[in-house]
C-alpha cells in the first residue's frame, strides 16, 4: 500500500514522503497512530505539486544570490582608514560589523553571519568570502591603510 509520510518513520521514510509499505503495518501502526495517510491519487499530485514549487522557490533564491554575487564582486575593493603607529601598526582592526555595515551603505544588505572572516590586524590587502547561498560564495578585497597619528 502507497502512504504519504506525515512525520518521520525511522527505516520507513522522512515526513512529505510517498512510501510502498505492507497493508497491515500501514493501517495497524502508521494510518492508525497518525503517522501517515493513504497516498491516493489527489495526495500524490498535492505532494509533487508542492515538491515543484519548493524547487522554483529554491531555484530563486539561488539566482537572487548569483545576482548579489555579482554585485560584490563588481566592487572591486572596499578600503578601510585605520589609526596606526609612525611604523604603520594599525591600531584595532576591521570587523565582519564594519564590512557588514560598508557593504549596506553601497546598497548590498548581507547578515554578519554570512561575512567568514578574522579579525584584520593587518595593514594591507585582503581577501574575504561571504557565503550568500549553499554553493554560492563572493568573494570581496578589503584594504587597509594606515591613517598616522598625529604627535602632540
């Protein structure tokens, strides 16, 4: 007998799945203790409709990303002014939050968790990724030059 899985069944299937499973086993335990329903015809055409548009929707989502992909990397460079000692030592150091922050004044909104990246101590030229999608990773130079203080 054909079911629609409407929880998880170990050894059986995961939940929204369409499973072949013995008669008794599939009235006795699933249909009756509410883990599945019989899989008719109208169930299996709901079930793959629902499976196309969750892959359009993913679909979408990917190509939004490939698109944001595109415009962070047609930056080019983001250049950050840091404090730093007579010897070039930047004082402190450039964030995910700043990065984060830069890109949103250029009109590119990211979230801090999508920026991978350490702490940048380091005057210089740099290499980040921002994972916008799985599979769909940018990449954007940052660099930094040091901004002298003054003596008094």
């Amino acid at each position: 007998m054909k079911v629609f899985l409407l929880r998880d069944v170990p050894k059986v299937g995961r939940a929204g799945d369409i499973v072949e499973v013995n008669d008794g086993y599939a009235r006795n335990f699933l249909i009756k203790n509410g883990f599945a329903e019989v899989a008719t015809d109208s169930v299996i055409r709901k079930v793959e409709n629902e499976k196309r548009l969750a892959k359009s929707r993913e679909n979408s989502k990917k190509g939004k990303a490939e698109l944001l992909k595109a415009e962070i990397e047609n930056i080019g460079e983001v250049v950050f002014e840091k404090s730093s000692s007579k010897e070039g030592k930047i004082f402190g150091s450039v964030s995910s939050i700043e990065v984060m922050e830069e890109l949103k004044k250029r009109g590119i909104s990211v979230e801090k968790g999508m920026i991978h990246m350490d702490h940048i101590k380091e005057a210089g030229t740099h290499e980040i990724k921002i994972k916008l999608y799985p599979g769909v990773e940018a990449t954007l130079q940052i660099r930094v030059v040091p901004k002298e203080i003054g003596t008094h």
